[in-house]
C-alpha cells in the first residue's frame, strides 16, 4: 500500500525530505501501525516518530482509525517542536506566502505583522473590552543568544486548528470574539511573530480568553519553530509535559 506522508520540522530533516512515498507493507493501517513502521524504517528518527501525532486528512487522528492511501497523510511532530541541527528550505512556506480563513479572523503569512490590523478584526460596538497579545522573538535564554527564530507551518490544518480555538471561545464564553495572526518564515529580534486579539462585552472575559488561546496554540496548532543561534540550531517543541494535542 503506497502512502504519501507529509514531513515537518526535525523529522523532515533527519530524513532529508519533505515528502515521504512508504511503501506500507500491508492493507489499511491505522495510525499506531503506520508510526511503527515508519519508526523501524527510519531508526534515526524514530524516536521523534513515536512521539508524533499522525493527521488524516488535516485532522489528528484517533491511534485506531484505519488511513486509506487516498488520505491526506501528515506526521506531526510536537508543535514547535522536533529536534534538528541543519537548516533546511521547506516547500511547505514558499507555497503559502499568506493564507487566511474565509471570515478572515485568522491568518498565517509570511509578511510582518499588524498589531493594529488583527486587533481591529475584533473590534465591535457591543465590546466594551479588547485585549491583544504580542509574542515577539527573544534574543538571550540564559546564556543563550538567539540570532532569529525560524517557523515552519502545516498551514491548512493550522488555519483549521485556529479556527478551532475560535469556536472553543466562543463556547466557553459566549459572545466573546477572536483573531488570531501568526508568521512564517524567519522573524528577527524583536519581530513579532505571533498576534492574538479578543474582544468581549466585559474585561475578566478577555483576560481569560487570551490566556486560553495561546496555550491551546501551543497544543494544537501545527507551527513549528527553530531556534536559530550563533553557534547551532534547535526545533523547540512542547515543554509542558507529554505532547497529546488531542486533550482538551
């Protein structure tokens, strides 16, 4: 059964490609099959494979579903995350230099980011409160400088995955707005590359909102980032603890 399977961040440079055609040995694995395999096939990177979670069809999939060769198939490893040394130019931006949801709340490019421009997205007569967060590149951790960041996305399923933080507000606290914007690409000192922007009826609902979609960006979208350094490199993954972007 041959797969096409979508590579990012560490994995896609511990082996070399963006792209991987498998060749399964056998007939509708699921996910906990495929990741085996892949692990055995690749020993070098199989310890990052059997901490990946598989996407079918731009959706993380449950470890018993079983993947059909016409899916859309993507090995993801923890967001922000992966491990890896060498740079490496990925399809996978230059395809996308800017890419927004249809009721353009959520945004991934290449371009620099408008503080002004997302937080406006959410702005409406009924909300009396509005709160932005800024997440910018930061050049010392400890003793280490950082030179620029580099972000890598699966942008499809990363706009599905914001949009998904959208609508979980949006239940938690109803009436509450949100938009968020994230870059690709390399961002510099100082550059922002991330921007989230709420709005609601009152203040505490902000506040709450805002801290609840930047960790779940954290968890669940697949944006991945490397450190890069005068001296090396490193893909920084989750570091809260084991990665399931499935928990809620």
């Amino acid at each position: 059964m041959k797969l096409t399977i979508q590579l990012f961040a560490g994995i896609a440079e511990r082996l070399g490609t963006s792209l991987l055609e498998y060749e399964y040995p056998g007939t509708d694995p699921t996910p906990a099959q495929l990741k085996e395999n892949l692990s055995v096939a690749h020993p070098e990177a199989a310890a990052l494979i059997r901490v990946s979670f598989l996407a079918v069809n731009q959706q993380y999939a449950p470890a018993d579903i079983i993947i059909k060769a016409q899916d859309e198939i993507a090995l993801i490893p923890p967001v922000s995350g992966g491990d890896g040394t060498d740079s490496t130019d990925h399809e996978h931006e230059s395809s996308y230099p800017e890419h927004r949801t249809d009721d353009g709340l959520f945004l991934i490019t290449q371009s620099p980011l408008s503080v002004e421009a997302t937080t406006a997205l959410v702005i409406t007569a009924n909300h009396g409160a509005a709160l932005t967060f800024v997440g910018t590149t930061r050049e010392m951790t400890g003793e280490q400088r950082t030179v620029y960041l580099e972000y890598e996305a699966y942008v499809p399923m990363a706009l599905s995955q914001m949009a998904t933080i959208g609508s979980e507000i949006s239940e938690r606290w109803p009436g509450v707005r949100c938009a968020i914007s994230h870059r690709i690409g390399k961002v510099d000192v100082a550059e922002i590359s991330v921007v989230i922007a709420v709005s609601s009826p009152h203040r505490n609902d902000c506040y709450d909102a805002s801290r609840y979609a930047i960790e779940r960006l954290k968890q669940t979208v697949p944006i991945w980032k490397k450190e890069i350094w005068e001296d090396g490199s490193e893909w920084k993954g989750h570091q809260l603890g084991p990665w399931n972007p499935m928990d809620n």
